[in-house]
C-alpha cells in the first residue's frame, strides 16, 4: 500500500509516522555530507516530495546515487515535519526501492529544464509526467468534476449521445466518415455512386459533430439534460483555437428561452471557475506564475461581474465605430472573427459578453426565427483573452418553419426525419449551448495553444499516439 504525495504535503500523517509513497524521480542532488535529496512526484498534486535517503542504506552507492529523472521508486521512510522550508513535510528514508530504472538517461525526453511545447507535444505519451501537463491533467479533471456537480445539482441529467451517428448536427459537412468499406475497391450503384447500402451499418455514417440533436430528444422526455463527449470536426482550420477531436458539454433545458438560456452558460461557467479556484490552488498558482500572468486574476474577475447581453445589430454597430483598423472588414450580416469578438469584451466592454439574435444566414438550421425574419435566437458567449467560448440557441420547435430553414439550407428533410417528429409531437420552446471543453481549459489554465489543453490532440495531418 501507498500514501499519495497530495497527503503527506497535506499533513495527513503526522510527523514521525511510518510511510509508504511511491512515484517518478523528478531531481536527485547529493549532498558531501553523505545525503542524497530526491524529488518524487506521483501526480496526486502539484508539488513532489522531497524524499531524504542517507549513505547507510545499503543500496545508496549501488542504486540511490545512480537515480536519474524518470525512474520510478517505492519510499519507505518517515514523515519528518519542516515548517521553515517551502515544502512544510519531508520523507527520511528507511528503504529506496527501485521499481523502473531509465534506460539512457541522456535521451530520456523529459530532463529537469523548461521543454519548449512543440517538442513535448511530440512526447505526448511523456508530457504528462512535467509540471505543466500534470497540472493540465489535474485542472481538466477538476473542471470536468465540477461540470457533472454543476448540472446534478440543478436536477439535470446526464445523457450519453452516440459517437457514430448518421445525422450532421451542424449541417455544415464537417464530418468524417466512419465505414469498413475497402477503398480500393469501392461498391458502386447502377449510377455510378458509392453504395452505402453495403456499408456495416447499410447507409452512410459518420463521426458526430454535436450531440445535440439526439440530446434535444431527451429534453423532449426529461426537461433538463446534458450530454458531455467526445466531438469531431474535419475542418481543416490549423489554428491554436481548434480541434478535429475536442470534448463537448451541451446542456438543453424545455420550456426555455434564449434569455434562460444564457442565465444558464453564465451561472455553469462561474460556478465551475469557482471550483476550480477552490480546489486547484496549487495548480492554478503555477499558471499563474509560470504560464500566464494575470490569468487568476482573469479568473476570479470573470466569476465576480454579470455578463453583457448585447444584441448582434448592437455589436456590428460598435465594431464600426471602433478606431481599431480590423483585418477582417465589419458590416451587418458577418460572423464575427476572433479579432471582433476580443475587441468587444476585453476593449469595448472590459467583461464576458452574451452576444445575441444572430443573421440566420450565418447560423444553423435548427436555430428559431426571430420575428424580425432575418435573425435567429442564437447566442455566444465571448470571454476577454480568448473570444467564443460557449456558442447556443433557441431551437426552432414550429415544424413549418423548420421545413422552410431546411429547404432553404439545401438539407433533406428525409435525413432529419426523426429530428422533425419531437415537432410532430409534443413540441415546446426549448433552448441549449456547447461549451468546447478545451477551450475551457485553455481559458482556465493561459495556455497559448489548444492543443495542450487535451491529453492526445487531433489536428489535420497529425494523429499519433
Ligand atoms: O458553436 P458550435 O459549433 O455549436 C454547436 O456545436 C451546437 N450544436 C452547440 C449546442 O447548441 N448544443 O460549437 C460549440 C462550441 C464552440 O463555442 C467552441 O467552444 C467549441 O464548441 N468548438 C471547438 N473547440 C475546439 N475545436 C473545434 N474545432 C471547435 N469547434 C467548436
Ligand atoms: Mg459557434
């Protein structure tokens, strides 16, 4: 049995107690005097432990002196309390085991120095044994956590929407194609197309966009539900704001507005921000010295002021009298671009901002039709330093009105048919979001690109590990 090294730091045990912990040589520095301090860290917190080990072990001059970054070890020892040292616990050791020697400790990836991200990025299968990955492990795990808290105690449930579907969530033909048929040598109708009939699942699927669709059938039997997964979008956009795998958290509430709806966005993000505020100080205190300045402040700032609701016509509006020169020119009836979006909440407004009634041009079909015609009941939410963050809707629950948006969308109503019978039958308002989870993480943390928010990142022409 183990102690985790979160406990011992902790004070768990108290001083002079026997313990057992195990973990990853981080450092080892030898003193003359015949000691040897070695840093161990298991993940369970930000900090490693110092783990003293003196020349009488019998293995010191065998094993403990020839320790090196990333070999693994068992301490048993006792817990000796060190109140005027940054660390407030220590382990003197009784016994050094070695578990997993180093095999070359000159190549061994991860030295005890600063890794440029690319590189670690190129040794993601070791990133998560740094400091850096371990507290983005630790901090996605956190506001994960608190998502799942969030809706549970608010009587949502949680529904598990399929990875394959054959329905494009988003109608904007962004999907990859899931098949086992042999691309060499493709079936073919009498007219010459791919016949997906003899395909696995005898019709063409993909990987899911969203799970939206399928989760507002369950809002039209549960009232309020959500769906947290994995989502997969071929877009080809190589930016360090985008994902082709990127994990979705998508409430849906009935007998809701657009307004409820953004109610909703803020009162999740400010409550999962003060989780993880509470409970990854450590973490969060490495970010903020060590990645990006001014994010906890950022952090606790965006938990303690109410967000601007603003009007898309409104937001057009102020981007054209802004005496900022834009690079992508500004005029009613544009989506925004990140380089708008930042301006309105950090210059313009200086806090998060619920931009809303979008162009229906620019946005789903699924979105509900204002009065006015020309704009849907679309909502994003804009957070200084990053721009969209949470992007939702009122959904369009009239059944002759969805029809027209397909129609005028070019999307076979056939395909949707399942979509349109919740309006067929029992119909009723209803609204939802999607928080992209690492852009969440990204927020939270201050790193630069996305894909250090998530374990495995997907991007166009890169896929290992
Ligand atoms: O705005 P999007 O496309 O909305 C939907 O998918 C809706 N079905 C959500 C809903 O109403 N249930 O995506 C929602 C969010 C974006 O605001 C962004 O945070 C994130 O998902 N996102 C991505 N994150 C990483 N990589 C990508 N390629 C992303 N595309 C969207
Ligand atoms: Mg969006």
């Amino acid at each position: 049995s183990r102690t985790s090294i979160s406990q011992v730091l902790a004070g768990a045990l108290a001083a002079g107690q026997p313990v057992t912990v195990k973990g990853w040589v981080r450092t080892r520095r030898d003193s003359k005097a015949g000691l040897s301090f070695i840093h161990v860290h298991d993940g369970s917190c930000f900090a490693p432990i110092q783990v003293v080990a003196s020349n009488e072990l019998p293995n010191y001059a065998g094993e403990v002196q020839r320790l090196t970054t990333g070999c693994s070890v068992s301490v048993r020892g006792e817990v000796i309390a060190t109140p005027d040292r940054p660390q407030p616990f220590e382990i003197r050791a009784d016994s050094v085991e070695v578990l997993g020697w180093v095999e070359d400790p000159e190549t061994y990836p991860i030295q005890p120095k600063q890794h440029s991200m690319e590189f670690l990025r190129g040794v993601a299968h070791l990133r998560p044994r740094t400091n850096t990955f371990g507290a983005v492990a630790r901090v996605r795990h956190t506001l994960s956590m608190a998502v799942h808290r969030f809706f549970d105690q608010r009587g949502f449930f949680w529904v598990h929407t399929p990875i394959i579907t054959t329905s494009d969530a988003e109608g904007a033909g962004e999907m990859f194609r899931v098949s086992t048929l042999d691309l060499a040598n493709l079936p073919r109708t009498e007219n010459g197309a791919i016949d997906f009939e003899q395909d696995f699942f005898g019709r063409a699927a993909h990987l899911t966009v969203s799970g939206q669709l399928n989760v507002e059938a369950y809002a039209m039997a549960l009232s309020n539900v959500y769906t947290f997964g994995p989502t997969f979008r071929a877009e080809k956009s190589n930016t360090s704001r985008h994902l082709a795998e990127f994990w979705m958290v998508e409430p849906e509430i009935a007998f809701a507005d657009l307004h409820e709806d953004a109610d909703l966005a803020e009162a999740m993000l400010k409550s999962v921000f003060t989780d993880l505020l509470n409970e990854r100080a450590d973490d969060m205190a490495f970010f903020e010295e060590r990645v990006q300045k001014g994010v906890l402040q950022r952090l606790e700032s965006f938990v303690s002021t109410s967000f601007e609701r603003m009007e898309y016509t409104d937001a057009i509006r102020h981007l054209e009298g802004a005496k900022k020169k834009f690079e992508f020119p500004v005029k009613w009836g544009v989506d925004l671009a990140t380089e708008h979006e930042r301006w309105l909440t950090e210059e313009h407004v200086g806090r998060p901002i619920v931009v809303m009634n979008y162009p229906k041009e620019i946005k789903s079909f699924y979105m509900r039709e204002n009065e006015d015609g020309r704009t849907v009941a679309a909502m994003d939410v804009l957070a200084p330093g990053i721009g969209e963050i949470i992007g939702g809707s009122q959904r369009e629950e009239r059944l002759d009105v969805l029809d027209r948006r397909m129609d005028e969308m070019g999307l076979d109503r056939e395909g949707y048919a399942w979509y349109r019978d919740l309006r067929r039958y029992g119909t009723v308002p209803h609204a939802g979001f999607g928080l992209g989870f690492e852009r969440l993480v990204v927020y939270a943390t201050g790193i630069a690109n996305i894909r250090d928010a998530i374990p495995y990142p997907r991007t166009p022409g890169s896929a290992e590990f």
